[in-house]
C-alpha cells in the first residue's frame, strides 16, 4: 500500500496569470483561490491547480516515442451525454476541442485545450474508486 494518499496540486504553465484565471473561472467553472503576479490557485474537479507564470511556449504536453503531442492528465464526467455535452459547451465558448474519439476501450474521450495550449484529455467514465467515494454533481 502506497503511502501517498492523492495528488494534493497540479501546476501549469501559462503565460498571464489574470487571463488564465478567469478563462479556468469562465469556461470550465473553476473557483479562483488566490491570485498575484506569479502565479493563479484555482479549484476544479476536487483538485488544485497552481497556474504559473512561465516562458514562452512551456506547456504541461510532451511528444510520444512517435512524434504525437499529449497530454498530461484526463479529466472524468459521468458518462457519454456528459461528455457530448461538455464538448459543445466547449465549442459555444470558442476553446479548441477535437472530436469525440473510441479509443478501443470502455467510454469514449475529447482532447481540448487552453489558452496557453495545454492539453487535456476529458473520458466519458468515472473512475470505480470515485464512484465508490461519492461525486458531487458536475460535468
């Protein structure tokens, strides 16, 4: 048994503090904690996110052994409506997201990005041990 319990923080690099806060606020319903010149603290999907001032072109992406651009994390909602649903409201509000893909396994997944080109994954299936603990009502 692991004696981390969970992953407390998340930074990501962007390059206005302000601009990124309130896009987090705005499009995707996060709650802003904390704000100075350096960096951001908001809330979103029971975790925290640090956004931090960076260079130019640094993005939480890396580049598979085949050339492809990732992303570091996936975010979960409560099924196929759901995720459908999250799509559109990402497209009404201008954000880059690509199609609803079937990636061979259980749900299917929507890769979209922010501002500062920060990728991220969203799949169509909560997680058991989420579902085990209780969710709160949210995409």
């Amino acid at each position: 048994m692991s004696l981390l319990k969970r992953v407390g923080t998340i930074y990501l690099p962007v390059q206005h503090v302000r601009n990124a806060a309130v896009w987090y606020e705005e499009i995707l319903g996060a709650t802003i904690n904390h704000e100075d010149e350096e960096k951001a603290i908001v809330d979103l999907a029971d975790q925290s996110f640090f956004l931090v001032k960076s260079l130019p072109g640094e993005t939480l992406n890396f580049k598979d052994y085949q050339g492809h651009n990732r992303f570091a994390m996936t975010f979960e909602v409560d099924g196929l409506k759901r995720l459908e649903e999250f799509r559109d409201l990402l497209l009404k509000k201008g954000v880059t997201v690509g199609h609803v893909e079937n990636r061979g396994h259980a749900g299917r997944n929507v890769v979209f990005e922010d501002p500062d080109g920060n990728r991220f994954d969203v799949w169509s299936e909560l997680s058991p041990d989420f579902k085990r603990r209780g969710s709160r009502e949210s995409f």
